[in-house]
C-alpha cells in the first residue's frame, strides 16, 4: 500500500500492509491533517524515520477481537501505553514510560492507505460531524486540555500567542466556553477568522506593557515563550503548547521572582472536542487552506511547510 514517509526527505513510497496485532483495528484513511509536529519530525524532532501523520478521521475495516468497530467512521487518540506499568494503572497511559505515539514515535502513521491502532483508543464520529471537521478532533481535543489543567473563568484576562492553526482552535474553545480572549499574531487574514464578540485580535507590538492573567504560547517558535513571559503578570499562568525541535531558553528569572506557573499542555480529551463540533459550538473548517490526495502527499507536504499556511489534508 501507499503511504507517506520521512527517511531523510519526505516520499510517497510502497509499504507493507499493516499487521493487527491482538486488541488492534485497521483503519482505512478517509482525511489526514499535516501539523506542525509533522514539520518538526522532518527537521530532526525526536529522530524520526517511518510513516508521519498523526490526525485522522478513517473507517475500521477490521477489528478481530472487537467487531462492532467494523465499517465505523473513527478517530482516534495517539498514545499508545503498554498497559501494564504503574502508570497506566493510574490513568496515565499518555504518560506512559515505554508509550508509543501514532506517527510520532515507534508506530506507524496514518498517512497511509491503512494504519493500525487499538480499539481502546478509538472514538466513533457522530453522524453530524463532517469528515472536514472530525479530522481536527485531536488538535481541538489538545485546546480543551487546557481546561483540564488551568481553572478559566470569564473575568479572566486570558492571551493566546500565536495565529496558528494551533493557536486559532485554542481560541476557538476559549469562546465555545465563553472565556473571553486576545489572539496575539502577525497575519491580518489568520486574525479575521476568528475576530468578533468576545475575541480581541492584536498583533505583539501593539499589547505595549499589557499583562494577562493566563497566556498560551502556541506560536511554534523559538521566540513564543518570551513574549508569553513578557506579557503574563505576576503570579500569572504560562500554558506551553508548542513543540519545536532542538532547544529554548527559559527565562528563569522572571519565572522565579514574579512566581509564575508554567503549564506544559499536551493532548486532551477527544470526546469533550467531538461534542464541541456536533453541539456547532466549534467549526474548524474555516481553517482548512488546500487539500490533496494520497497519491500527491510530497506535494502536500512542501505546500504545508510554506509560511504562513493552515491546514492541509490528506485525502484517500
């Protein structure tokens, strides 16, 4: 089978088919979404080589051990925790010690014609959500995990750094929870698809000595996590959502004397993001800018690399 890979250069190459092992389903791919994650594997995060791709909406077309998966629309959480350890016995199988991530570390992708995940990890898809949305279930669910970890409440005064694709569904659960926000960027077209009634839109230079309550970084780049810190008041809550190859300084010193907390955000709850699209009150669709098929996932890749793009999908 055909599918998408990084040995060095990105290349569409032919593959084994994938092998379920016991508790696994094969998935056929319906939508992929290229993130910056992808990007940054293919500039040396983590050593990668293998199949990319990590989001997904695709069909089981095969679940030995549980058949009522067969022929449903799915999504599906990334980790893969071995089950076992102290950790996963405790609920943090995204934490797990010897965890393998879809696409990102020690499993196959699912930028491939099929793919392989466990049935624990699936989500059917409900029938009103459209396959251009429910690919952005793990991204969306990644926003919400903010919620998990910092206690938001309307009176805040919340930033999002970053107009990103990251950054855009970041705001994009803040106003579905009703928390008002400044979306911090630099493109005018990025900004317009979310500015209205209860989000602020601005770019860095214009915030002058503007302090927030809570700031997420979700900019992907080096320079995000200063100008998160040069803006969070005292006592005030940095959310870390970016992941970028190599290394970033931290400024410790405003960390330590203003008291700051500083909160890594990884992945988050897939249902709560499911029911967001289904309830209408997230649409990520406005953010998709091109989509291709498998066959032309090269060509995908280097349009998805370009600055200044949002999302780009692969289709079957």
């Amino acid at each position: 089978m055909l599918a998408l890979t990084f040995d060095g250069a990105v290349a569409l190459r032919d593959v084994p088919e994938p092998n379920p092992g016991s508790g696994h389903a094969v998935v056929a791919l319906r939508l992929a979404g290229i993130c910056g994650t992808d990007l940054e594997l293919t500039r040396g995060y983590k050593g990668f080589g293998g199949v990319l791709g990590h989001e997904f909406v695709g069909e089981v077309v095969r679940c030995d051990d549980d058949p009522q998966w067969q022929g449903k629309r799915v999504v599906g959480e990334i980790n893969l925790g071995c089950g076992t350890c102290e950790r996963c016995a405790s609920g943090l199988r995204s934490h797990c010690a010897s965890r393998r991530v879809l696409g990102i570390l020690d499993h196959p992708g699912c930028f491939g014609e099929r793919f392989v995940l466990p049935a624990a990890n699936l989500h059917a898809v409900p029938g009103s959500v459209a396959d251009e949305q429910a690919v952005f279930t793990e991204p969306l669910a990644a926003a919400f995990r903010i919620f998990e970890q910092v206690a938001l409440e309307p009176t805040m005064h919340v930033a999002v750094i970053g107009d990103g694709k990251l950054g855009l569904l970041v705001v994009m659960a803040l106003r579905a929870r009703e928390i008002p926000v400044t979306l911090v960027g630099r493109h005018p077209r990025k900004l317009a698809l979310v500015a209205g009634p209860g989000v602020r839109t601005s770019v860095a230079a214009e915030l002058g000595g503007e302090r927030f309550d809570v700031v997420v970084e979700a900019t992907g780049s080096r320079d995000g996590l200063a100008l998160a810190f040069a803006h969070v008041r005292p006592r005030g809550t940095v959310v870390l959502k970016s992941t970028v190859h190599g290394t970033v300084e931290l400024p410790t010193a405003a960390l330590v004397v203003d008291e700051i907390q500083l909160v890594g955000s990884r992945c988050g709850p897939f249902d709560v993001a499911l029911q967001a699209m289904a309830s209408g009150a997230v649409d990520p669709r406005p953010l998709i800018e091109a989509r291709y098929p498998l066959v032309e996932g090269e060509r995908a890749f280097e349009h998805a690399s370009r600055r200044g793009v949002l999302k780009v999908l692969l289709g079957a």
